[in-house]
C-alpha cells in the first residue's frame, strides 16, 4: 500500500440507492414483490457487513417520495415489507448497538409502518456508534422545500435576517440534520442517476455504480465500492500538491 492510501480512512458514511429489485425478479420470472423480499435480505447482511467494515453510518434509499407513483399492489407490498423488517430486526438492531434514523416526510407514511419505525426509533434512541439511515417518502426537493418553510417563519419571527442565512442554517434544517454528509454514494443495477437521493449532502460525496442488482448485492460488491474510493484523491476544491504537504506535515 502507498504511504498514501495508508493514512487514508474512511468512509465513515455510505449512502445506497438499492435499485434493481424488479428487474431482478423478473429476469427470473419471478414476481417484482419477490424482488423486494430478496432486496430486504441484502439490507441485512448489508448492515451486518458495515459495521463488520468500521462504517459507522449507513443511510438506504428504501423509498422514494416518487415512488408512490407505482402500482398501489407494489406500493402496499413495500410498505408491508418496511413494517416486517422494523419489526423482525429492532432486536438486532439494539443487540448490535445499531441507532435507527429516518429522513424524508415520515408523517405521510401509512400508520402501521409509521409505529413501527417510531418503537424502532426509540427503542435504539441511546446508541451512539451505529448509525442506520433510512430514506422514506424521501425526497431531495420536498427537503429543500420543507428547509425553507422552517427558515421563512423564522425570518417572519424575525429570529433570522435573511442576510444573515448561511449554509449552516439552512443545513440545520434538512431531515439529515446532525448526521455527517455521506463520503460515498452506492447505486446497483446499472443506473446512473441520483433519483432525489442526498443531493445537497452529497456535493463532495465520491460515487460508484455497480451493474449488480440489489438482491445479488454481498459484502464482496460492498468491499469493492469502498476499494473504489481509497483510490481516489478527494480534494475539496485544493490541489494535489497542497494535500501532500498537509499529509506530510500531520505525520
Ligand atoms: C428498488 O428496486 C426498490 C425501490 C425503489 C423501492 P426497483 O423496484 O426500483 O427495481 P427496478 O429498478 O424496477 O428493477
Ligand atoms: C430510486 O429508485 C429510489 C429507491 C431506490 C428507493 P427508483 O427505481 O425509484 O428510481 P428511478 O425511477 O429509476 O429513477
Ligand atoms: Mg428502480
């Protein structure tokens, strides 16, 4: 290993956009349900395989603001599936130390899922280390509008100039709030695009897409993903030569 990639850490926080469940299916005839049965299996072993990989945060795109757009049999089969997984793995969750988080407009969620997700939350609200993100009725757009709101009425309030905003504000305002950006964003199946996933948290994020469908999705693609980005030199607008010299001078 060069002295390089030696110091170089990371990443702390993996964003997924698991993608890929229907056409997985049904390249097998399978139903697309099925599909999402399968991709609920790699959610396990995937949070497993993180913390086994030091990655304390994971945030997964479970379900898109735009995804109620599908048939309402998938639909209610997705939303069923969520309130399974809550409540089959709250007990893993607390037994691994893992913290359960939601982002997106989870008032909107249908009820059942809802409680399920909230005695989630709050049954594994005292863990520090682990971090499981879930993106629901998520909605990159909707984030910024909701950020907004909250910042009008502040100014309305006239707790806040508006020549005062500043990032921070407005980043204290987004449902991610208190949880670092992500360093890497994961897409499966062959898709190139961001769906309205992360897009204001992921400005310095690196990605990778993989052609492999999330059901198929092991440790092994995971490995390779976080391989992907040792290999790249994240600069945050300095140049090479400037992150030489502070790498040398921090050793
Ligand atoms: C991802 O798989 C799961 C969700 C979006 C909920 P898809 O259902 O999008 O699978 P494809 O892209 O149709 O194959
Ligand atoms: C993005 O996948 C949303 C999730 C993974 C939950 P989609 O399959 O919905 O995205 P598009 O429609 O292909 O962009
Ligand atoms: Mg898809």
């Amino acid at each position: 290993m060069s002295d390089k990639a030696s110091i170089k850490s990371g990443p702390d926080h993996i964003g997924i956009i698991m993608d890929g469940n229907g056409r997985w299916a049904q390249s097998q005839g399978l139903s697309r349900i099925k599909g999402h049965q399968q991709g609920v299996e790699t959610c396990r072993r995937v949070i497993e395989a993180c913390q086994e990989l030091d990655i304390h945060y994971l945030t997964l795109y479970a379900f898109s603001a735009e995804n109620w757009k599908r048939p309402e049999t998938e639909v209610n089969a997705l939303m069923e599936l969520l309130e399974l997984f809550l409540m089959r793995e709250t007990d893993t969750l607390i037994k691994h130390g893992i913290k359960l988080h939601a982002i997106g407009r989870i008032h909107e969620l249908p009820a059942k899922p809802r409680a399920a997700l909230e005695q989630a939350m709050e049954a594994t609200s005292h863990f520090k280390d682990w971090h499981l993100v879930l993106a629901l009725n998520y909605s990159s757009r909707n984030e910024i509008v909701d950020a907004t709101r909250a910042i009008v009425k502040k100014t309305i309030k006239g707790k806040l100039y508006p020549e005062d905003i500043e990032w921070e504000d407005i980043k204290g305002k987004l449902y991610t709030d208190g949880l670092p950006d992500p360093d890497l964003i994961v897409r499966t199946s062959g898709e190139n695009r961001l769906s309205n996933f992360l897009l204001m948290q992921s400005a310095y994020a690196e990605f990778y897409f993989t052609p492999t469908c999330w059901p198929d999705f092991t440790k092994a693609h995971l490995q390779e993903a976080i391989d992907s980005y040792h290999s790249r030199e994240r600069r945050f607008g300095r140049t090479g030569e400037q992150l030489d010299r502070e790498t040398s001078l921090s050793r």
